[in-house]
C-alpha cells in the first residue's frame, strides 16, 4: 500500500511486457503443370506499444518507445523427380531497418555500449536481417 498511486516510482512491478500485436497474412498458389508445386508469400507485422509502465524506482528500469517490425518472406517447392521435391524459402526480417530496444531485453541497459548514435546507452535489436533456407530430400 505504501507505493499505491506511485506511477513508476514504485506502484508497477518489474519486467511488465508491453502491448504486443502480431498480424501475419500469407496465400499459397498452387501450380498444375511445371516444375513449381506452389508458391506462398508471407508478410508478418509485429506492434510493440511502449513501456509507460515500469519499475523506474532507483533506476531499476527505463521508458521504452512503441516500434514496429515489418518481415516477409517467400516459400516455394520445386519438383526435381517424380517423388522428390525440394523447398526453396526466403525471408526478409525487420525490413525497414527499424532500431528498437525490447522493454523486455536485459542488453537494453548493457551500460558500456554507448556508441548509440542517439545518445541512448544499450545494445539494440536486430537490424534487417535475411536468410535463405533450401531443403531437398534424397
């Protein structure tokens, strides 16, 4: 009771996830004839709202500002025998580049990186970021 209507100087808990939204839409072709099976595009978004609501008493933690991710990627299945396909898949990850700090990451008060370009101290998320995966069974 001793904290009740403290706002961040004692009233929240530590280590509160913030709002989060995550939206994916995605559509399989299918192919008849030809050497591709299917094709399937897929773009994610993910909505993190920021982080109004932390522990800020004796610095424990810091205010996180709201970022948006954007990832797409492509799936695709290639016939290279009578039985036998092969799945050729393409992602894109944080495509805008976006810099974030997750309110949840302990690298976000890593306090000896404090090369940020913004002043901000920490270690941020993960940049634009591709991998190319291709499967084929034998």
């Amino acid at each position: 009771a001793a904290f009740k209507h403290t706002g961040i100087n004692g009233e929240y808990l530590p280590l509160i996830p913030p709002f989060k939204m995550q939206n994916s839409i995605s559509q399989k072709i299918s192919f008849e004839k030809g050497i591709l099976n299917y094709i399937q595009p897929t773009v994610d978004c993910e909505f993190n709202g920021p982080q109004n609501r932390y522990l800020g008493l004796n610095n424990t933690e810091t205010f996180t500002p709201a970022y948006t991710l954007l990832n797409a990627g492509i799936i695709t299945e290639m016939q290279y025998s009578r039985s036998k396909a092969a799945t050729l898949q393409v992602q894109v990850n944080n495509v805008f580049n976006t810099v974030y700090q997750s309110a949840l990451s302990r690298l976000k008060y890593f306090e000896y990186y404090t090369s940020a370009s913004n002043g901000r101290p920490g270690i941020y998320g993960m940049g634009i970021n591709a991998s190319v995966r291709l499967t084929v069974p034998f």
